[in-house]
C-alpha cells in the first residue's frame, strides 16, 4: 500500500503544473514527439523533457526513441488507478452525505409533528 501511495503521490504532484497537464491532454488524443510537445507551450527544449522526465516517474507517459525522434503515449491505465482513488472518496462522501440528508429529513419530519403550528 505504501508504494502505491508514493505512486500516486507522483501522479498527483505531476498533474499540479499547467503545462504537464497541457502534455496529457495532448497525448490523451494520440502520440506525439517531445517537439510537438514542447511547441505551443512556449518553453524550451530542455523544460520540455524535465516536465516529460516527471510524466515518465510519474507512470503517466511513456517514451520510446527512434533514431533521433523520442515519441510520448499516454499511459491510460495510471489515469485509471488516480480516477479509482478519486472515485473511492466520492462514493464515500456520497455515502455520508446521504446518511446526513436523510438524518436532516427525519429531523424536520419530526419537528413537525411536535409543532403543530408548522
């Protein structure tokens, strides 16, 4: 469990910058060169494959180099894995939320009763 946190640590700290979220949205609709990346972000070469470089750690993108061109894809399964964690707390706080309304409901249901004038 701990290295799966640390993983989603990574995940998650990853996905914090503009940019990096530019590259996944980007990837998200088929591959691209670091090049094609880096272009209508307005940063250098080299910022580019720092943000790729945390992407990779991160589980999120992949690269593969042929010849002198180094191609980016969009791991979709670590999405998933952010998604289920993000999922696990909605339904909890769904859960709760619920059990509050229906508390809140059988609340004013009883005031109610006890005051006729209502």
């Amino acid at each position: 469990m701990l290295n799966q946190d640390a993983q989603l640590d990574r995940m998650f700290h990853a996905l914090a910058d503009a940019n990096r979220r530019s590259m996944i949205d980007r990837l998200s609709r088929g591959e691209h060169s670091v090049t094609e990346l880096a272009e209508p972000l307005g940063i250098s070469l080299p910022a580019t494959l720092q943000h790729l470089a945390l992407l990779e750690t991160s589980g999120l993108v992949r690269t593969r180099k042929s010849g002198r061109i180094r191609t980016c894809t969009l791991d979709t399964s670590a999405l998933s894995r952010a998604e289920e964690w993000i999922n696990q707390r909605r339904a909890f706080w769904n859960s709760r939320l619920d059990a509050l309304g229906e508390f809140l409901a059988a609340s004013n249901s009883e005031d109610s009763k006890k005051d006729p004038s209502a």
